[in-house]
C-alpha cells in the first residue's frame, strides 16, 4: 500500500497530523474548502434528522458529553457527572465561562431551556423519543444542573451524546422563532455560520470564543459537490482541501496520488439482510442459519467492497456499547444445503431481496454477490432494487421476503443498536424489519433499558446478541467502513465512528 | 384578443402543471414525514412530524390551500429547511437561466453555420461528414462528454474551471457540454430546411441576377428557412432550462434542475411543485415568445 495510507485500526487516535505533520504556517490562517455530497437540511439541531447535517452541526453546536474517536464518552459543556442512589437523579456541572456565538452566556438555564425545547410537541423534533426519558430539568445554580429521568435509563449519557441534544442559544431562539433558526444556527461550538447559498456551500468562520481557543483556520467552507467522481478531481486539483463520502472506486484510485492523505476508520454502522421471520420458509430458524451459512461474508467484503468493510461477528459493531464478539456464521454451503434439506428444502425454494441502490456502501453489488452464493447452494433469489423512500414505505407494511438494509445507533449505545431492530413489539411499521421475535430476547432487552448498573447491562446485551445470532434473526453481513480524503497540507482532522469529522483543531500550512 | 387568449391559456397550463405535480407527488410511494424523520426514526416521532408538516390534513384539503396559496403567490415552505421555496427558486433560477443561455449561444453559434454549410455541400463529403459530427453530437451522453471535457481541459491541462458559477470562465463547459448537444439538433434542422429553400424557384432567381453565394444564402434562403429553425431554438430553450439536471451535477452547478431531484429524493414535496410549477411558467413565456419571433420573421403566419 502506498505510504500516504492510513488505515487506523479502532482505538487509535485518528488524526491526519499523525501523516503530515503539524507545523502550522506562522504567516496567517488559510480558508479550508471541504467538498461534500448534500446539501445541509436544517442547521436546528433539534430538528435535524440527516447524517450529512449533522455532521456540518457538529461545527456549530457541542453537547453535555461527546464521544471522543474511540468512542468513548467525555466532557464536553458538562465537566462532571453523578448519579444519585435512586438511578434516576443526574448531576451535571458545567463548564464555567463558556458563551454562545450571541454572547449569550452557557449556564444551567440553557441547559433546561434546551432539553425542554427538543420535549415540546410544538417544536416537533423528529428525534424527541431521543429525550423522552427525561422527567425534569432543575437547575441548581448557574454551574450545576439536576436532571431526573422517569426510569433508570442505562443509556442516559449516550443519549445525552446525540447530536439531537445540542445545545442552542436560548436567546437566539427567541429572536427568530423555531421555523427560523435553523437558518440563522447559533451555538457554543468552534465555528459559526456566515452564509448559507442554498445548493451551492456554507460558509463558516472561526468563533473567537471557543472554549477550547478558536480554530486556527481563516474560515470554513462546505462546497456542495453532488456527483462523486467530480468531488475527486477537485481534490485532485486543489480546488477543494477535503472530500467526504467518496466511493471505493475513487478512494482507490487516489490512494495513488502522493499529494493527498485518506484517513479510513470504522463506523458504528451493520449491514445486513433481514429475513422475514413470520413469512414462508424463513420461519424455520434452520433455514435463517442455512442462508448464514450460505453467504461468503469474507469474500463481499474484500471483493465487492475491496476491504471498506469488516466481517460482522454480531448484531451490533464494536463502536457500541455494549458489543460482544459473538461470532457469525462461517462460510458453509454444505451445511447450508444440509440444513436446508433438513428443513425439508433439499431442493431449495425462491425468493426475493429487496435493496436500495447507492444508499449503503455497494448496496447493490452485495445483493448481486449474495445472489449467486445462493444459487450455489440450490435458492433463486430474486433482486428487485427500490428507491429508498419507497422501498421503507414498502417495507413497513411487512410483506417483503427479504431486504437489504444497514442501521447505525446514533447515541452508539446498545440499547438504541438493538431495542428498535429486535424487539417485538418493535415489528412493521416500526424499526424491527425481520419481525423477529423471542421472548428471552425481549425480557433481556427490556431489562438492560431500565439497568444502570454497566456490569449487568454488558451481560445482558451479551447474552441478547448471542441469542439473536444463534436465532438467525438477520444475514449478518458487515460493518462498513467510512473514508476521509485530504491534500497533503492539511493537518488534524478528527474522523469519528459516528461519521462526524471534527474541524476544531483542524489547520493548512 | 390574442394576447388574452395567451394568457388565459397559460394560466390553465399553470393550474394543470401544479395539479398534476401535486397528485403524482402523492401517488409516489414514499412518504415525506418518514423521510424527513429518516429512516431510524420511532413512530411517534414521525406522527409529529407529519402534524407539524400539516399532511395529516386530507389530501383535497392540503389541494385547496396549496392552489389558494398559489394564487396569492406563496409556495408554501421547504419540508428540510423551513425555508419558503420562493426563496429556494430565487436563489437556483437565475444560475439555471444564465447556463441555459450560454449553452444556446454555443448551441446556435455552432449548429447553424454548420447546418448552412452542410446544405450547400448536399450530397458532398463535407455534408456526410458534418452530419456524422451532429450525429455523435446528438447521440452523446452529456455526463460522458462532460466528463471528457473536465478531465481534458481541468485536471490535464488545467485551462479551465469546472465548479460552481462564480467567475465568467466557469461557463465554458457546461455550456460547451449543454450547447453542443442541442447544435447537433439545431445543424441537422436548419440543414433540413435549408435544402428546402435552397430549391425554391426565388432562390435560383436570385442567383440568376448574380447575387453573390453569401448574399443569396443570407437573405434569400436563410431568412425564408428560418421558422422552423427559430421553433427549434425555442423547444430546445425549454428543454435546456427543464432537463440540466445531469450537468448540474457534474459541474456542481447550483441550478433548478439538482434542486427539484435532491428534493424529490428527500420527497420536499412543495420545493418539487413549486420547482415544476416554474418551469411550466418559463416554458409557457418561451413559446409565447417564439410564436411572436416567428411572426416577426414571416408575416403570413397569422397568430
């Protein structure tokens, strides 16, 4: 591999200063252009549901708590954390000294105002059940703030770490209003909004009175570039400082130019197949393991996706809490055909996978791949690909065989990687699209939501995942990688398994 | 009485274009509340969401406001961004006006000397080979020769710009991409026609009197085979103003044509009518001028 690689494995500290250098030019602060795929939705945190704006968000706004690169929570407007005897009563002292981009000073007040404002029907947050646990908010003094949560919530401070729970300015709410803030953000975080030409870019400068020094960048510039492989030539000529979301097509032909780094990391991301549980010969958990078996996971992930990926060996990815190597289902197709034969298949049956097309990493070309290891082991699987927005509409009336899909928990907890998906009170219209159902597992995940003891709740997850592969729930697939590209000169860029890339102590010599 | 006729027509054209955008944004499978809570989102969530978006109200109801709000001109607000897609149009039309009319030039500043020239060589080697150059112009994938002309004149040589509209050298390939295209259509009609009036009984008259090849073509036979050259022009306009979407893309263009697809994806359903309804308008204002254009050019025709 060419030297400007830098595969970081998980708990690495993943910054591109570790490649190219730190030394920032002593002769003023330049303008970083990062060119991306979409334009931002809503710039209200409250009301933003994309990962493509949150990421963009992350610039403007910081939370109580954030997870640093290796995933794990620390400080960020909140300093310490205690919880009371009774599991449900939250302490939280703030930073001291810090103001918003309005000048309007950070203190528990806001910090109440915030969470009640995302718990508000009239704000319609599409991310309120994020909060819902939350009882109250007292505030105690200007530094420390009380908040009570209706049950024992074990995964209280994750939820506090997704971007839904950013903190606005109070004041700048009142001046525009809910239907316009998100057009006019205003947060605590290192950079603020300067201009926003819709479809076009977002442009941001340095906010002097960040608490952690403001970024040493003369400004910030979002570039709209929709189509991927022009997003790669205007790195490749400098007309852009860092490209997101490039295909692994492109990454792997820029991974031969020497004037650019690319940072690739993990996300918290599965991919997977969910097989309807209550349809046809999917019912039989036999026929659910004979499919495991059947997928050559090893070979999708290094020739379809050309090792962007990590063999899945749980439900959930090691970025989450609470993940437990489990182990999958090697690669077997005896065992499959002996198993299906078992399950009174021995000639097979036919059957359809749904999938998107471009929504997940080679979403397609991995339902191409799947298909032929079926047909070795004697099922005619169909591909029937969908537009995203439609085919969710199609599979919340839980008629499908079979879909190809990926989840991600944004608060990167177990609870949220796992309640929604396998729950079964969770089936169609809601999140658990295998309709997959066991008693255990509903008594364990119910149990570990209302745990906040982390011993006991990593067993329970333990156990659940365990349970859920031995039941074949899914075609557990893989964890999908995420890649970061950038000139040569450009130094200390953040990449989290959230997907969130941190510009703050980001600089260009 | 024209005029009033015009008018009024294009009003009902507008009410169809909005009343057909608005039924089959609704018979699209997919549903806006869902894709605008993303695909994680509980089902509470989404039921507030689609309250607040006020498309819980029956679908006559939502039709009645929408059209009602139409005709005070408001087209109602972004689903994603809370803003008034009056002002999402403001900010894409103009790039989107600008590029559709650079790549005409390009378009007709090629395609009809090329066109001429071919109908005086008719049946020559320079007539089979301009054909066979509009031939491929107008057989060529604009993504692939977009993408040509990026990689030979950005990313080779670095001559020119291919991002974003901001300086007058941005231009050049998109509206070489946009433009050569529609002058294969353009060469190939006003060949077409050409060949027509150059057979005229007028145009041997004037030759007969010696005119010089230059004038006979300029004035005698162009200017009788420019109707349909001109109704060409005026089609291709809306075309170009209508379907840039793939260039728009490309060339990061921040045009009308990527914003209703990125918001038909999301399913912003009012940004996608609003964007439609535009285009109609624009459409219906082009044909009423070309109608005009061509009466100027041939007073017999009767509007």
């Amino acid at each position: 591999m060419a030297r400007h690689w830098l595969k970081a494995s998980f708990p690495l500290v993943l910054t591109a200063a570790v490649m190219a250098g730190h030394a920032l030019a002593a002769t003023g602060y330049k303008d970083l252009v990062v060119g991306t795929g979409t334009d931002a939705s809503t710039l209200d945190p409250h009301l933003c549901t994309d990962s493509a704006t949150e990421v963009i968000n992350k610039n403007i706004y910081n939370n109580l708590v954030r997870f640093d690169s290796s995933m794990k929570l620390v400080p960020d407007l909140a300093t310490e954390w205690k919880l009371a005897k009774d599991g449900v009563t939250w302490s939280f002292k703030l930073r001291p000294n810090v103001t918003f981009q309005d000048g309007t000073p950070f203190n528990a007040a806001a910090v109440k105002f915030n969470i009640e404002r995302v718990l508000d029907p009239k704000t319609a947050s599409a991310r309120r059940s994020v909060l819902s646990m939350i009882k109250s908010v007292e505030p105690v003094d200007a530094v420390n703030v009380k908040i009570v949560t209706s049950y024992p919530c074990g995964s209280f401070l994750f939820q506090l770490a997704h971007p839904v729970a950013s903190m606005v300015s109070p004041a700048a709410v009142a001046k525009w209003g809910n239907q316009k803030f998100g057009l006019n953000p205003c947060g605590t975080g290192p950079f603020k909004l300067v201009r926003w030409d819709s479809g076009e870019k977002l442009e941001f400068a340095p906010f002097d009175g960040y608490y952690e020094g403001a970024p040493k960048l003369k400004s910030l510039t979002y570039k709209i570039v929709p189509e991927d492989s022009t997003r790669a030539l205007l790195l490749e000529s400098g007309r852009i400082d860092v490209a997101f979301r490039l295909p692994v097509t492109e990454i792997q032909r820029l991974t031969a130019d020497r004037t650019l780094g690319i940072i690739t990391t993990p996300t918290i991301m599965t991919m997977y197949v969910a097989l309807n549980n209550q349809k046809g010969p999917f019912k039989d958990p036999r026929v659910r393991q004979a499919l495991n078996y059947a997928v050559n996971k090893t070979s999708i992930v290094s020739d379809v996706v050309n090792g962007y990926a990590v063999v899945a060996d749980s439900v959930i990815p090691p970025g989450v809490w609470g993940y437990s190597k489990v182990g999958g289902y090697p690669f077997d197709p005896a065992k499959a055909k002996k198993l299906l034969a078992q399950a009174g298949y021995p000639n097979g049956f036919e059957f359809t996978l749904w999938t998107p097309v471009g929504r997940y990493l080679m979403d397609k070309q991995m339902a191409e791949a799947i298909q032929a290891q079926m047909a070795a082991v004697g099922l005619k699987m169909k591909i029937q690909t969908w537009d995203f927005q439609a085919l969710m509409s199609e599979v919340k009336k839980g008629q499908f065989d079979s879909v190809l899909l990926g989840w991600s928990a944004s608060s990167a907890d177990a609870d949220q990687a796992m309640y929604p998906v396998f729950e079964s009170t969770q089936w169609p219209p809601n999140s658990n699209r295998a309709l997959y159902k066991n008693l255990a597992v509903d008594k364990l995940l119910n149990d570990a939501k209302k745990e906040v003891n982390p011993v006991n709740r990593a067993r329970m997850y333990k156990d659940a995942q365990k349970q859920i592969m031995t039941d074949a729930a899914w075609i557990t697939l893989c964890y999908p990688k995420q890649s970061v590209a950038f000139r040569y000169n450009i130094t200390g860029i953040e990449v989290l398994p959230t997907e969130h890339v941190l510009f703050a102590h980001t600089g260009k010599r | 009485m024209y005029f009033l006729k015009k008018v009024m027509l294009t009003a009902l054209v507008l009410i169809g274009a909005a009343t057909c955008s608005f039924m089959m944004l609704r018979m699209l499978p997919g549903d806006p509340a869902e894709a605008l809570a993303g695909p994680q989102a509980a089902l509470e969530d989404v039921e507030t969401v689609r309250h607040s978006l006020d498309l819980d109200k029956p679908v006559a109801r939502q039709y009645v406001t929408y059209m009602s709000n139409m005709a005070k001109g408001d087209l109602g607000y972004s689903f994603r961004s809370r803003r008034p897609v009056v002002d999402e149009i403001k900010a894409r039309w103009p790039a989107t006006l600008r590029l559709s009319l650079t790549s005409m030039l390009v378009a007709i500043a090629c395609g009809v000397p090329l066109g001429i020239f071919a109908a005086q060589k008719r049946g020559k080697l320079a007539d089979t080979v301009s054909m066979v150059l509009s031939f491929v112009g107008v057989s060529m994938p604009s993504f692939w020769l977009g993408m040509l002309l990026i990689v030979c004149f950005s990313v080779k040589f670095q001559l020119l710009p291919f991002s974003g509209d901001d300086e007058a050298l941005n231009y050049v390939l998109p509206s070489l991409t946009l433009g050569l295209g529609v002058a294969a259509n353009i060469a190939r009609m006003t060949r077409a026609s050409m060949l027509e009036t150059l057979g005229q009984d007028y145009v041997r008259t004037a030759r007969g009197k010696g005119l010089t090849e230059f004038r006979v073509v300029k004035v005698h036979a162009l200017r009788n085979a420019a109707v349909p050259i001109v109704t060409i022009i005026g089609l291709q306009l809306g075309a170009l103003l209508g379907g840039q979407v793939v260039t728009e893309t490309l060339f990061v263009w921040p045009g009308l044509g990527r914003m209703i697809v990125d918001s038909l994806n999301a399913r912003d359903y009012m940004v996608v009518q609003g964007g439609i309804l535009v285009l109609a308008a624009t459409f219906a204002i082009l044909n009423l001028l070309t109608d005009l254009l061509c009466k100027a050019l041939d007073p017999r025709i009767r509007l």
